[in-house]
C-alpha cells in the first residue's frame, strides 16, 4: 500500500534547507542563552544569518529565528525581547527601524486545502527605513512595510502599509498620516 499524503518533512523541503534550519535554532539557543555584550550578540547574528550585520544593530534577546541566511539587518535597527522571524521566505529589516517586544515576521504560511496544506509557501517581508512597529505586531507573509510608517501594539499586517501612515487593528488598517509636529 502507498502512502500519497505528504509527510512532515516533506513540507520542510530540501534536507540542506532542514539542515540549516536546525543549525540557525541552534544558534539562536546558544545566544539567547545567559547574558552577552551587544557585541556579541551582534557576532551571534553575523554567524546566524550569514552575513555582515552593522555595528549600529542592536538585538535585545531572546530572539528567535528559524533560518538565519534569510534575514538581512539594516544600519541602526532595534529589536526588542522577544521577537520572533520566521525567515525562510526573506526578511529585510532596513536602516532605522524599531521592532518592538514579541513581535512576530512570518514569511511562511501554508495552502488552504487539506490535500497540500503540508506544503510551506513562502513570501518574503520587507520592513523599509525608519518603520517603527510596537509590541506584538505579526506581520504576515508577503507585507512590505512602508518608509516611516507605524504598526500600532497589536496590530496583524496582512497588507502592505503605504509610507508615511500609521495603521492599528486586526487586521491593521490605515489610521491617519504621520504628524511630523507630534513629539508625545
């Protein structure tokens, strides 16, 4: 008898994805466990993701994330504790951005249909310069963030944000543009 239903790991894809997944929540334990220096929290990154991650970053852990080579960090962001990146579809933090506590990118999710929902899709996420997004944002699969935009606490991004706007809910919705006289 055959069995023709994916199994678990068919949905993982390639072992060498597999591979480096396992590598990357290796890594990610062995930095969010004890303290380290912002330094090396950065080396940490730089070996997770693969790449050269600015002197300017600054990462307060536990961080999570599932495949490092997909995250790419741009010059002066933040992160707060907590936060988790699905990454396998591609996630660009650009210059200036501010992610808040518990936040969750995830760039993965799976088909609707019960026959191939063991199938992972993936879309990448882009959160562009100077965005800033408060505690609990979960920013979905394919989202851009826009330049300067805000994600109010909370907030589930299923659409892209346009530059320049605040937007809040579930699912998040533009508000109202950003006030540049508003220094509260």
């Amino acid at each position: 008898m055959t069995n023709d239903k994916p199994t678990g790991k068919d949905y993982v894809g390639s072992d060498d994805l597999y591979a480096d997944v396992q590598r990357t929540m290796q890594l990610c334990a062995e930095m969010n466990s004890g303290y380290h220096t912002e330094a090396e929290v950065r080396d940490c990154l730089r070996e997770i993701t693969r790449s050269d991650v600015p002197d300017t970053v600054r990462v307060f852990p536990p961080l999570n994330i599932n495949y490092g080579p997909g995250v790419r960090f741009g010059n002066d962001c933040f992160l707060n504790f907590g936060c988790t990146l699905l990454a396998i579809g591609g996630i660009t933090i650009e210059d200036n951005v501010f992610i808040g506590p518990h936040c969750v990118l995830a760039t993965e999710y799976h088909p609707e249909n019960p026959e191939t929902r063991h199938t992972l899709l993936t879309k990448p996420i882009v959160v562009k310069r100077n965005a800033w997004l408060g505690a609990d944002v979960k920013v979905l699969a394919g989202v851009t963030i826009g330049e300067n935009a805000i994600v109010a606490a909370g907030s589930v991004v299923t659409k892209d944000v346009p530059d320049n706007m605040v937007v809040a809910g579930s699912p998040a919705k533009v508000i109202r543009p950003i006030d540049p006289n508003k220094n509260d």
